[in-house]
C-alpha cells in the first residue's frame, strides 16, 4: 500500500498541478475568491484555445505538399 502511494504521489501529472496550485495560492495571499477566479480564467482560455485548434487547424508546412 505504501508503494502504490509513492508512485501515484510522485507522478509528474500529480506534483505539478499541486505545485502550480500552491504558488497561485502564495501569489494571491491564500485569497480563494482571486485563486478561484484566476483558475476559472485560465480554464476558459485552454477551451478557447482548444476549440479554435478543432474549428481552425493551423496551416502548416507539414501537409502542404501539392
């Protein structure tokens, strides 16, 4: 039981969000309501970004052969 808790708590997709998460919290003084609302702008903007790579596919140079 103790090896399945370090390796779930070490892993990399666990320990970074957390750590990202406690600096917002250190940066806005432990204020919830600005962490909460910086939170919820930042997951609008990943949405955005990513429905705008669904709807409008960058033009690369990858695929432009002909």
């Amino acid at each position: 039981m103790k090896a399945l808790i370090e390796r779930q708590l070490y892993n990399p997709s666990v320990v970074l969000p957390m750590v990202s998460f406690m600096e917002l919290l250190v940066s806005h003084d432990f204020n919830f309501g600005q962490v909460g609302a910086v939170m919820a702008t930042r997951g609008a903007r990943a949405a955005l970004s990513r429905s705008r790579g669904l709807f409008f596919p960058p033009r690369g140079h990858a695929g432009a052969a002909a």
